[in-house]
C-alpha cells in the first residue's frame, strides 16, 4: 500500500501491486498455515501413473476390472500420500 503512493498508478508496477493486494485475503491462509500447499502438484504426481497407463488400461476387460484396479490404485497412493511404505502398509493389515 506503501509503494502505490510513490509511483504511478497506471504503471505497470502498481497494477501488479493492486493485483496483489486484491488476492491477498486469499492468500493468507496459505502465508499463515506453512502445511498447506499453493499448488496441486502433490495431486499431479497421485494421478500420474494412472494417466500415462491409460492408453494401457484402455482394456481391462471390463468395468469390474476397472473398479479393481481402481482400488488397488487407492491402496497403493494412500500410504505414498501419508509417507508410508505402501509394501509395508500392506503386509501391516495381514
């Protein structure tokens, strides 16, 4: 709020700073909260595999095999998501 006293206001450093400022109850929490994440990578990297295995499950004979697949994804990203070895994870629920 400073700096738009000093300079021009239809430069373009002011309209990037009022920009900023609009945005910035938004960000707060995220300045606030260091656990939470600005960006979706963490939910790029889960689905990864299963987006470049598409062409590949394109056929998994049939919807139920979907399905399952779908699970054993699920019990595999879960433990990956939380830090756990899913090998590990599995073998506990024994």
């Amino acid at each position: 709020m400073e700096q738009l006293g000093e300079i021009s206001r239809k430069s373009p450093l002011a309209k990037t700073i009022k920009y900023a400022l609009i945005r910035l109850p938004k960000a707060r929490p995220y300045l606030d909260h260091g656990i939470l994440e600005l960006d979706n990578n963490t939910a790029e990297r889960t689905i990864c595999p299963v987006t470049l295995g598409r062409k590949n499950h394109l056929f998994m004979g049939s919807e139920v095999g979907g399905c399952s697949a779908a699970i054993v994804y699920r019990l595999i990203e879960t433990p990956k998501l939380n830090s756990v070895n899913p090998k590990s994870w599995l073998a506990w629920g024994r």
